[in-house]
C-alpha cells in the first residue's frame, strides 16, 4: 500500500478538484480529506456516513457565574488574555482564546472555574461511490487540528489494510502550517499541484523545503499552465533543477467549476475530453511507478 | 489592513479577533460557497460585523447570491473573472493593464468600505 499526498503550498490552486479527478481514475484507493479546517472534497465525493467519532482537542475553561465573586484574579492570571468581563460585569472565558492550560481554575478562590473538554469536533469513515473515505469536521478555531490528521490518516491507512487498497490518497490543506506537516509526515510521495503565477510557485518554493526536510518524494503538476506559458517555462525550470519530475500539465478550463457544480469529478463530467485523458496518463504515471 | 490566512483555523480567529471590520472574499463555486458559509458562522459567533466580495464573478453559478440575500448579508461588490488579468495576477503584474470593468468594481467596493467602516 502507497500513500500519496496532494499539496499545493498556496490555496485557489485546484488541488481539491485534481484530487477528485485521481479518485475517480484510482479503482483500488481509500481517501482521506486532510484538509480539516476547510474540508472541500466531501462536496464531490459525496460520502455516506457509517461511523462518526468524537475528538477531543483539548480543554475549554468554564467560570460559573453562580459561584463566582468577581475578584478579578483569574482574569488578571490568564497569560491568553481569555477571559473577559462580559455585559453583566463578570468575568467569561472566550472559548476561542482559552489554550485549556488550567491556571485559573487553580487559582480561584471559590472554585468557580470548571474546566471541559472540548468535544466539538468529529471524524467520519464513508463510502463513497470510489471507495472508502476517511474525514473530519472541525469547529471554527480549533486547536489540534495537526493530531486530528494524524488520526484520520491513520484510520485511512487501517481502511486501506483492511480493503487490501493499493493506495491511500490524501487531499492536503494549503500552506505550511500544522496540519501540513502532519499530512507529509511519513507519507510516500508528495503531489505537488502548482500554479504557474509568481505567488503560486514562491509558495510552491516553501512547501518543497518543507518536504524535503521530511526526506518524501516530490512529484509536480502544473495546474493553468496556459495562464501564462512563459512562467510555467520559469516552473519546469524550477522542477528541474530540483530533481523533482513533472508529471502532467493541465490547462485552464471552467469545466472544473462545471463539473463541480454538477458534483463530479471532470473525469466523470467529461470523460473522453482531452483534460480527462491528460488526468489518465498523469494517474496512470503515479500508480505504476513510472517515475 | 489585515491579510488573513484561508479557512478558519486559530490563526484566522487571531487575525479577525481585533479586527473592526471582515471582509470575506469568496467566488461563486460550490467550494466556495460552502467555506463561506463556514467563515460566516465563525464571523457571527464572535459578533464581527462583515461584508463580502464575490471575485471571479462569472465563473460557476448563482447560488451564493441567493445565499447572501438569504442571510441579509451585505455583498460589498463582485469582481469579474478575466483571464487576461490572471495572466497579470501570474507575473505579479496586479497594477497594469486594469480591466476597466475589474477597476470600477474595485472603486465601488472601497466606496463602500468606506462609507460602512466611517
Ligand atoms: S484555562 Fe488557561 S487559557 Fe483558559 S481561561 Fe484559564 S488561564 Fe486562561
Ligand atoms: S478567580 Fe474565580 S471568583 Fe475570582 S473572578 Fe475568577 S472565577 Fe470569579
């Protein structure tokens, strides 16, 4: 069993719908949306939900307000600057600030501070009409969303052994920030989507440092490569030097956004167009190890 | 001015949270669409006044319209899809050659940023 990776460094690149294209060419893979904050890939694949799991990412300060005296201590104690005096004088937490850390609930003299785990978060396996789909759904300002791909990765390798599937293909999330890092980690090869726009590759730049740090294979497409020829010329060259093999150059079109529109992958939407031929050969590149 | 990271992980809630005023910036497909509605969530719970601006308007369909006028939310302007502008968008060229329909709309959103933040 492989598992490929699919990262582009910057967001609006099209990785989520190349992505989709993949799974629908892989008839032997479990997919994995690593991309918890901002989780797209749902939209096509469509999954039907057999188990959601809680995940717990960390603690949440309570005061409550029955029990509270208002002395101000852990209001002057919280180092995150959480806790704020509310319309009624006293003091809240702001559930988006709290790090959970405990300081004021050891510091209260009445006890008034309670502290929550944090439950607001949850994980799904799925079928979907290309096979298994691990995923997740995070709250807004969640911490820990690093360790929640961990463990979706991890539930998508379980899947993977246990459907005897050749492949995990992860969707990454954009940037370089935790949960990047927790979707290279020990991964088989990086999928790089780049856009041939200066932004596009200085990002693209940043996420090969990265990965290379964590010693994975590289291998690039080039998304919107008629944008602008001349820059994607300034790409290959780019690739080259870095040793990293470009494995497919898809052009602009709107038939991305239509077949999402219709919820399909373009290779289910327009199955014999050029693009879906390209995405084929690109695929069928990556799962026989021609590079 | 404030240049947010995407999604609403933490350091998306850091940027917004002293912030007087968000605008979204969005575009009218169905992944964008959906991450809206999720960062509109994010925006309401914190009680953060916001607008929105629809880039690459033409492009999909017209069902975040629909979904702003649903819930009364302000659509600050939209900004027309030209692939002759991502062509300058690429070389990191945003100041030259304008489209004059991408300029007005640019006029017209800070017109009324600045009348709402005034
Ligand atoms: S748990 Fe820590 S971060 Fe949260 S409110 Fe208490 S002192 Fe502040
Ligand atoms: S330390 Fe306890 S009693 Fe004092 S203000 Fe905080 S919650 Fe209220």
């Amino acid at each position: 069993m492989k598992e490929i990776t699919i990262l582009s460094g910057k967001g609006g690149t099209g990785k989520t719908s190349i992505t989709a294209a993949l799974a629908s060419l892989a008839t032997n893979a479990v997919f994995c949306d690593n991309d918890v904050d901002a989780a797209d890939l749902h939209l096509i694949l469509k999954p039907d939900i057999k188990e959601t799991h809680p995940f717990d990412s960390g603690s949440l300060a309570f005061i409550n307000p029955e029990e509270c005296t208002n002395c101000g201590t852990c209001q002057e104690a919280c180092r995150f600057e959480a806790i704020f005096t509310n319309e009624a004088g006293f003091p809240e937490v702001n559930p988006y600030q709290c790090e959970g850390c405990r300081l004021c609930e050891r510091l209260c003299p009445v006890g008034a501070i309670q502290i929550n785990q944090n439950l607001n978060n949850q994980w799904f396996v799925s079928n979907t009409r290309f096979g298994t789909m691990v995923h997740a759904k995070m709250g807004p300002g969640e911490e820990n969303s690093g360790r929640l791909v961990t463990q979706i990765r991890e539930k998508a390798k379980e899947m993977a052994r246990e459907n005897k599937a050749q492949f995990v293909i992860n969707d990454g999330p954009p940037g370089i920030g935790c949960t990047a890092i927790s979707s290279i980690t020990g991964t088989n090869a990086v999928l790089l989507v780049i856009e041939p726009t200066i932004s596009g590759l200085h990002d693209a730049k940043r996420l090969v440092e990265l990965v290379n740090s964590f010693q994975v294979p590289l291998y690039a497409i080039i998304n919107k490569h008629d944008i602008n020829s001349e820059f994607t010329a300034t790409v290959e060259r780019y690739l080259g030097d870095t040793n990293i093999p470009l494995v497919g150059k898809i052009p602009f079109s709107e038939l991305f956004v239509e077949s999402m529109l219709h919820e399909k992958s373009l290779v289910e939407y327009v199955p014999d167009h050029p693009i879906s031929l390209n995405l084929k050969t690109i695929w069928e590149k990556i799962s026989t190890n021609q590079i | 001015m404030l240049d947010a990271p995407p999604g609403t992980s933490c350091p998306v809630v850091e940027t917004v949270s002293t912030a007087d005023y968000v605008v979204l910036v969005t575009e009218p497909t169905p992944f964008g669409l959906h991450d809206l509605k999720i960062t509109v969530e994010l925006l309401k719970e914190i009680h953060k006044p916001f607008g929105v601006v629809v880039n690459k308007a033409g492009l999909g369909n017209d069902d975040i319209y629909r979904f702003l006028e649903e819930n009364n939310i302000g659509l600050l302007g939209k900004i027309p899809f030209s692939k002759a502008y991502a062509e300058n968008y690429s070389r990191g060229a945003l100041f030259e050659n304008i489209p004059n329909e991408i300029e007005q709309s640019y006029h017209s959103i800070i017109g009324k940023l600045a009348t709402i933040i005034n």
